[in-house]
C-alpha cells in the first residue's frame, strides 16, 4: 500500500458481533467503515452506495440473527461482499 492517505472504498459493515480488531485491521488497508446493526435492511444500506459490504463474524448460533441470510440474499450480486469466520 502507498502513503496516501485517500480511502480506497467504502465498506458497511454488519454487526452481527463484530470484533474491532478486525475493523482496525480493514481500516488499514486504506478502507473508510461505517458499521451498521445486523437488522438494518439492506435497500437502507444500498442507499448508502457502498463499494463492498462486510458481514462480520457472530454469535455462534445463527439462530441468534435471524435476519441475517435474509440480507445476505438481498444484497449478493449487487454489491461486493466478504465476509469472516463463516464456518464449514
């Protein structure tokens, strides 16, 4: 990465039990993070017109989040998305 300091994208983060370590860590790859609560609804987080979206890791029971995969299928292929710590 080079010295300057402009933010290569933006990010929208969904806290489904974020760590801040890793939200530091994304931030210094140049990226500007805004989190936002793990039921925000995705055409909320459209209108924000992010470059990617993190879903952060979570509560070890999905059941925990259940409008979670609800706005994993509502937002896959319109934005890029990544996400950590999804299991197998």
């Amino acid at each position: 990465m080079n010295n300057d300091t402009a933010e290569l994208y933006t990010v929208i983060a969904y806290d489904f039990g974020i760590k801040h370590d890793l939200l530091r860590r994304v931030a210094s790859y140049g990226c500007k993070i805004t989190v936002v609560p793990s039921n925000r609804p995705p055409s909320e987080t459209l209108k924000m017109k992010p470059d990617r979206i993190l879903f952060s890791n979570g509560p070890g029971d999905p059941y925990a989040v259940p409008c979670a995969a609800v706005t994993v299928k509502e937002l896959l292929g319109r934005v890029p998305v990544f996400r950590i710590c999804t299991g197998h």
